[in-house]
C-alpha cells in the first residue's frame, strides 16, 4: 500500500513553497517511494542496535586557540543583502 | 595520434621531470580539447583558463628550478565537482539557489593539491547538490555521455567522469554519497574510488548527507587513482570525522599481485535485473583474477535488498537537515516575502529543483513526530545488519567482487519520470557508504553496443592498499584500452 502523506504539513516544516502540481506529484512519488522504504521494518529486530556513523568516532576536541576569521568583505559578497557587516534580513519581531 | 591530453598523469609525470613537456603544454592540450568537444559534453560549468595557466607557469618555473623536488600530482591539470568549495571560483552544486556563490575558501583536498602545484582547468556538471544518478538533475542541464552522446553519463559526478574520460582532464575529484564516484566512473569508462569514509577530508565539501558523504578521484589508470588519493588522504583538524591517518604513498606495493588473494564474489549482484553485457564482462573480470592466482569463492550478503531502503530513508533525512542552511540570508538565492517565513519557503521553492524537493521532503518526513522511529530509527538499524554482513564475508575473503551498476549507460530522459527505477542503479554501490567501506571501479570491458562496464571491488575500512592492489592487477589483466568515438573521430 502506496503510504499516504500530509503533504501540505511536510512542505510547511521544510519551509518549501511547493505549487499544486508540485503537491500532487510528490504525494504519489512519497508515497510509493515510502512504501519500498518501509521494508527496512521486516529485518530491523528490537536486538539491533542503530548506527549513526559507521566509523563511531566521539569527543573529537581541537585546542581552543585563536585564529583569524574568514574575510569579512568575501563572506558579505555572497550575502542578498548586508549592512554594518552584517547579514541584513526581512523583520522578525513586530513593534507596537 | 595520442595528445598530451590522453595520456595518465603517471606519464605525464615522467615527462615533466626528464624535461620533455612543461605543465604549460599539458594545460594548453586539456583546453584545447575541452573547446573541441565539450559543446557537446556539456562537463564544465565554469571553466577556469586564466587561473589554469597562471599555475601551470608557476608549477614550469618551480620544475625548472635548483630544487626541483615537486609532488607526484604537479603540473597536472584537474578538474572538480562543483560541489567542492573553491576560493574565488563559483561553486554551485548544479543548483540554482548557489548560481552565484564565490566560496571565501578553499576545501582541504583543493588546498593540499594547490600546495602541490595541482592546475585547476575548472569545475565540473553534476546533479543538484549531488542527488542523482544520471547527472540529469543538474539545473544547468544533462551532461552527455563521450561514449553516446545521447547516453547519460551517471552521475552524480557525472562532469568529473565525462571530462576524464573525453581528457578533457587528466584526472578529477568527485563526490560518493551512495556511488556517485563509483557509478558514473562505470558508466563513463574510467577508474573510480571511493576510499574509506573520514580518509579524506570533507572540509569545504558543500554537505549532502554527512554520515555517507567521502571525496573520491577519477582516473584513466588505477596507479593514478593512488597516486591521487595520496595527494588528498589524511588526518585534517578541520573535519571533525577525518580519520586519525598519516598522510602516505598509496602506489607501494601496488604491483605486487592477487596470488592467494581471497576473492569472494557477491551473489546477490548477479541476479534480475543486472544487464547480461554487464554479468558477462564482469564475470570475464573474475576468471580473470583466478587466472592471477587469486582463490575466488562466492559470498552472499543477504540484506542487500535492504540497503537500497536504508539509504533512500537516512541520506535524504540528513539532507534534508543540511540543506536547511539555504535559507536566502547568507548566500545564495533569495526571493523577498512579507515576512522572513514567506522569504525562506518563497526562495527555497524558487531554488531547489525538483529531485532536491523531492528529498527534503522525504526526509523531513522521515524525520518529523510520529515518523521517526519506523524510517530512520529502523533504516539506522539496517545499517547495522549491512555492516554484520560485510563484516561476516570480510572473515573468510580479502576483497569482495560485483558490478559497479546494474546496467551500462541509458538514453537521456528515460528513467527522469520514474524515481524508484533511479534509484535501483545505486544498488550495487550503496552498501559501500553504509558500511564505510573502500570501493573502486575500474572498467572490465564494453558489452554489445559498445558501452563500458565497470567492475567493483570493494575492501574492509581502511584497506586502500589492498584494495588497489587487486584492482592493479586485474586492470593489467583486462588491458581495457577502448576510446569514446568522440574522440577517436577527432584525432582521424
């Protein structure tokens, strides 16, 4: 069974705009996808440990030293819009 | 007649020294081929000539001088992914919403190249951000196959393997999330390894699912594969998954041989839906490495089936998290909104295309409350058993043998509507980054219409030495010296 999808939930955590054709497609492509992938829950026992990494590596720590930063005027150059030396974006908190 | 072009950078290298070339001239031939046929290949995104040259003179004038110790990889021309950062030089990942992006630095691979005096001819198609398997996801269109230019070229590093295999380049770097060096260097006719993840460096490497992501070379020869991968491998503070490893020659012992090698062939890799051209070159390739000495047994892996759905769970679960950064702030596309909400959703959807869409969302599905534990919990799971079962055939065998793919190279456009039967061409190289594990392919021949096939051989982590060792031997063996038509018209 193809598995159904919110698919207007999924997009609004993503942060996608997607339009409706876009939608449509993607619930029947998900959701065929989804129902090959959903194979995985035959084979994975609850005695199966998971693996994030394949070569577990933990705490890697580097000295804290002080070092120069990336070049301020070559970071700016990539940004859509910079001001003061800083990444410039629409407002995030109305004023009363 | 061969161009300076067309010859390994092994040769090329032994030329530079007894003084019978300059990089100059190296330089000047991979141009002058790119301008040849390139129109038609579509490789380079951004060709970097000025650059090429100015580091081709300054690589002449150290050779030339009072102490001219130089790095095997020298004056030799490359050609990178355009998903490794290049300081001043566009790097797009073959996406619209980084048309733009001039990286501030250098990826470590790159830096360790340029220190050697490397030559940078430019950076190389791929699919969006490095999802696909046929290059046809790239924004800035398909590349063509040298071999049928109607043909894909795999992908997704699909202009690093074109541009080798056409000597556009001498040799490239690439990208392998699930076989992105791997599969494209079979379906191109070239030589491609993946080594171990966390060998090489991914700093500067634009992320695409970081648990699987490694850097990997393509060249015409397997010493030329060590000699690259040399030049890359080691320990580097800047990525915190980098492997505790010396930087060191990986060409000594390389001509040593596979007698007594244990060669265990994967039985599941031989099965539907493998291409008889594709079975039958590569089982030519096995009886080939018994011929060499070598003990060939059969092995099986039984859950192969379900790597494939593993992966298509946790390498769009960490993209989607990863590309979470394209946010329309700090570089890149933005599309203005009412508010910060609207602007991030509105360039997201104007900058992404439709496979990089299409994995976010997967993901972010199989990430999101409710839904986590039957995908990615169990798809993590899964991981395990894969690792079991490499560890259990690594047990009783040296090196494991398969295709590279499932198929030689496929007409443009045939699969682009059909996700699922995209996918499947990773099957065979897949496990590979699960696991961890080195894989190379190196190509065992040309099935009947004239297409290469790529044999994969596949060693524990960390055993890149033995890894290329086999695969030297059997290249030796197979003595594959075929030329795409495309460039064997052009020297007639």
């Amino acid at each position: 069974m193809p598995v159904e999808i919110d698919i207007e939930h999924v997009a609004r955590l993503a942060r996608l705009e997607l339009t409706d054709e876009e939608k449509a497609r993607l619930r029947e492509q998900l959701g065929a996808i989804l129902e090959h992938a959903a194979k995985v829950g035959e084979v994975a026992a609850e005695d199966v440990p998971p693996t994030a990494y394949a070569i577990p590596r933990s705490n890697v720590f580097r000295p804290d030293e002080l070092a120069p930063s990336l070049p301020v005027e070559e970071v700016l150059a990539n940004a859509p819009e910079a001001e003061a030396d800083r990444f410039k974006v629409p407002r995030i908190v109305e004023v009363e | 007649m061969t161009e300076l072009c067309d010859l390994t950078a092994t040769e090329l290298a032994a030329r530079l020294r007894a003084g019978e070339t300059t990089s100059a001239e190296i330089s000047a031939s991979c141009l002058a081929r790119i301008d040849a046929v390139d129109d038609h290949v579509r490789a380079f995104l951004t060709r970097t000539d000025d650059l090429a040259r100015e580091q081709a003179a300054a690589t002449d004038e150290l050779l030339a001088g009072p102490n001219a110790e130089a790095a095997p990889a020298a004056g030799i021309p490359i050609a990178l992914k355009d998903v490794l950062s290049t300081r001043g030089v566009r790097s797009t990942c073959g996406s619209k919403i980084l048309e733009t992006y001039v990286p501030p630095y250098d990826c470590t691979p790159w830096q360790w190249l340029r220190a050697d005096g490397s030559v940078l001819l430019g950076k190389t198609n791929c699919d969006e951000f490095a999802m696909g398997s046929s290059n046809e996801n790239s924004a800035f269109g398909p590349v063509h196959n040298p071999w049928d230019l109607d043909t894909v070229p795999g992908g997704s590093s699909g202009g690093s393997a074109a541009a080798v295999a056409a000597g556009m380049a001498v040799w490239a770097l690439g990208t392998d999330t699930g076989g992105s060096v791997r599969q494209p260097a079979s379906l191109s006719g070239v030589v491609g390894l993946k080594p171990t993840y966390g060998l090489v460096s991914r700093y500067g490497l634009i992320a695409f699912a970081s648990s699987l992501d490694t850097v990997g070379t393509f060249t015409r020869s397997v010493r030329d594969a060590a000699t690259l991968l040399s030049a890359i491998a080691g320990k580097d503070p800047m990525d915190a998954t980098s492997l505790d490893t010396p930087r060191r020659d990986y060409t000594e012992g390389l001509v040593e041989g596979v007698r007594g090698l244990r060669v265990g062939v994967i039985r599941e890799a031989f099965g539907e839906g493998v291409e008889p051209g594709v079975r039958d070159s590569v089982r030519a390739g096995v009886d080939a490495l018994e011929r060499l000495g070598a003990t060939v047994g059969e092995v099986s892996l039984p859950h192969t089936d379900y790597a494939l759905s593993a992966y298509y769970l946790i390498a769009p679960s960490e993209a989607s998290s990863n590309l979470a950064r394209y946010d329309g702030v700090r570089y890149g596309l933005r599309v203005d909104g009412s508010d910060s909400v609207q602007m991030m959703t509105r360039t997201r959807g104007a900058g992404f295309g439709a496979e990089v869409k299409r994995r976010i969302m997967l993901g972010t599905y199989a990430l999101s409350a409710g839904y986590y534990e039957a995908y990615y919990g169990q798809a993590q799971k899964v991981r395990t058993l894969i690792i079991r079962d490499y560890e259990a055939a690594f047990a009783n065998y040296d090196v494991l043998v398969s295709p590279t793919s499932p198929t030689a190279a496929f007409p443009i456009g045939a699969k682009v509507d059909d996700p699922l039967a995209m996918y499947l061409n990773d099957v065979f190289t897949i496990p590979a980054n699960l696991s961890g594990m080195p894989a190379i392919s190196i190509p065992s021949g040309l099935d009947g219409r004239g297409l290469p096939v790529g044999l994969q051989l596949t060693a524990p982590v960390l055993e890149e030495s033995r890894l290329l060792r086999a695969a030297h031997a059997l290249e030796d063996a197979i003595g594959f010296d075929a030329r795409p038509a495309l460039i064997t018209e052009l020297a007639a």
